[in-house]
C-alpha cells in the first residue's frame, strides 16, 4: 500500500512540479504586464501544490527524505510526470493551449480527489481545486479569445493544439498502481473521467472556432520514467542550486 501510496502521490506532485517551472520561464517575457503577473502566480499555486504533495510523499516513503529531495535530487528517468506538462513554452498560443488541456483535467482530477479516503489527500485536493477552478476559467477564455480572434491569433493557436494534442491522452494513463489506489478507495478512475474531459474541452473549441485533431498518433511514457528530451534541460535549470550547493535551505 505505501508503495503504491507514495508512487501516486508523486505522479501529481510531478505534474505540479515540472509544469510549474515551465510557467516560470514566463517571468518577465509576459506579453501584457498583467499577464505576466498571472502566469508567475499561476506558476507559483503549481510549485504550492508540489511543495505540499512532495512534503507527503516523502512522509509515506519514511526514509528520511524532505520535499526537497524529491524535487530536486531525482534523476530524469525518476519523474513520472505527463510528457504534456514538460513541452516547450513556444509561443504564447502554445503556453495556453498546454495550459487549457491540462488544468481541464486537473480540475476534474482534484474533484474526485477531494473523496479520496485517503483525508491527506482530500484535503491537499480540495485546497488546489480552488486554484485550479482559477487556472481553467484563465486558460479556458485564452483559449476563446486566441482561436475566435485574428487569423494570427486563430492559425497559432490551431497550430499548438494540432502539436499538443498528442500528448493529451496520456493524462488517462492508469497502470497497477492506480488500480491497486482505486481498489482502495484512495484514487481516481481516470477512465471515468475521459468522456467529462473531452465535453469540456468540445465547448471551449466550438467558441474557439477551433477543431479537435482527427489523427489518432498519441504520444506517452512520462508516467513510466520515458521523456522527451525536454526535460533533461529543464531539471538541468531546476536542480542547479541544489547540485551546486548541497542542502542548501530558502
């Protein structure tokens, strides 16, 4: 059970994580001063989420490893995050677009979540929902804005979904672990969640004058420890501080 406790609880909190520094490359590059201010804030209730979700993980696998250990000190194959969450920013249609189809799910995720018997859990779901209701209703109108706006706007936006959505299937990824977590009434069914998720996702695009891509190529393997080569050079960033200076505190 912890086993199994600890790898699920780690798969979230790399999503947060990983994602979290992607959006904190938008930093100062922000297109709109308020949107740079929204991106670094977003990126910050992310790197929250992760914080409070290692600081778990790191109590169930009881070896005497802190949160930061777990963020900092695990090697590529280690993080189980989805191969979405580590894509390049790109432009700023991009950004939004892996931003939507992310936190569409997540949304989903952390309301089931908050009935986990698990009552960590619950609670550290029922806390992000709040920032995550946020983040959709953010992404969600970028989204509407960008696909129903100029034909720049409209062409780039098409363009990242046609590219990211790939990668989308993989949010649904379950294997033994998230069995093993249903069975004991700690975990999500993903599967469950699927056809929420692609109702969701049709609204924001039928607004966004969008169109779903038809080729059915998904791309997976992050939950597994299999990367793209992206996230090499972003843990490269991420762990530098750490590497250079051993338990070294904030």
């Amino acid at each position: 059970m912890n086993d199994n406790l600890y790898s699920y609880t780690l798969r979230i909190a790399d999503d947060s994580l990983i994602l979290g520094q992607r959006l904190s490359e938008w930093c100062g590059h922000g297109p709109v001063l308020e949107e740079d201010i929204a991106l670094t804030n977003i990126a910050l209730d992310l790197i929250g989420q992760a914080t409070t979700l290692f600081e778990y993980a790191a109590s169930v696998q009881n070896e005497g490893k802190t949160a930061d250990d777990l963020a900092f000190l695990r090697y590529e194959h280690d993080y189980k995050n989805a191969l979405l969450v580590e894509q390049p920013n790109g432009d700023f249609g991009q950004t939004m677009v892996r931003q939507w189809l992310f936190d569409t799910f997540r949304v989903l995720f952390y309301d089931a979540l908050k009935h986990s018997s698990d009552t960590q859990l619950a609670a550290i779901a029922e806390k992000s929902l709040k920032e995550t209701k946020y983040h959709c209703k953010h992404s969600s109108e970028w989204i509407i804005r960008l696909g129903d706006g100029t034909d720049e706007s409209h062409t780039r936006t098409q363009a990242a979904l046609d590219q990211l959505w790939r990668y989308s299937e993989e949010l649904f990824f379950m294997d033994e672990t998230d069995q093993a977590m249903i069975e004991a009434k700690v975990g999500v069914d993903l599967e469950a969640l699927r056809p929420l998720w692609m109702e969701r996702i049709q609204e924001v695009v039928r607004e966004a004058t969008l169109t779903i891509p038809t080729n059915n190529w998904k791309q997976q393997g992050g939950r597994l420890g299999k990367h793209t080569e992206h996230l090499g050079f972003l843990l490269a960033d991420l762990q530098y501080m750490q590497r250079a200076y051993p338990g070294m505190e904030w």
